[in-house]
C-alpha cells in the first residue's frame, strides 16, 4: 500500500498508509485522520514534494 506524507491542522508532518478516497476531486483535499504526535483526530491534508523541499531547506 502507498504511504502518504501529509500536515495535520497543528502542523505536524507525517506518513499515513490509509489516506481514504485520494481520488475525490469534488471533496477536496482534507480527510479526517488520526495524528500520532496529536494523538487527536484532526484535519490533515497531502504534503507536496515542493513543499516537503522547501521545508528541509529552511530547516538546516
């Protein structure tokens, strides 16, 4: 199954195996997933490649 790097509402970037219905333009991007650092039900939306770059370089 394909991982996906998603952000949660609080802003903590992680990899979830169950992203549900990827495919569902008319929904949007945001499903509701479980946070392991929120330990919450939250929010969370996919992590761009772009972005993932951009926020290692501003980073280190």
């Amino acid at each position: 199954m394909e991982r996906t790097v998603v952000r949660c509402a609080e802003g903590h970037v992680f990899s979830t195996a169950s992203f549900p219905m990827q495919q569902a333009e008319r929904l949007g991007p945001g499903r509701l997933v479980r946070c392991p650092r929120c330990a919450r039900l939250r929010s969370v939306v996919p992590v761009t490649l772009e972005q993932q770059q951009q926020q290692r370089s501003t980073a280190g």
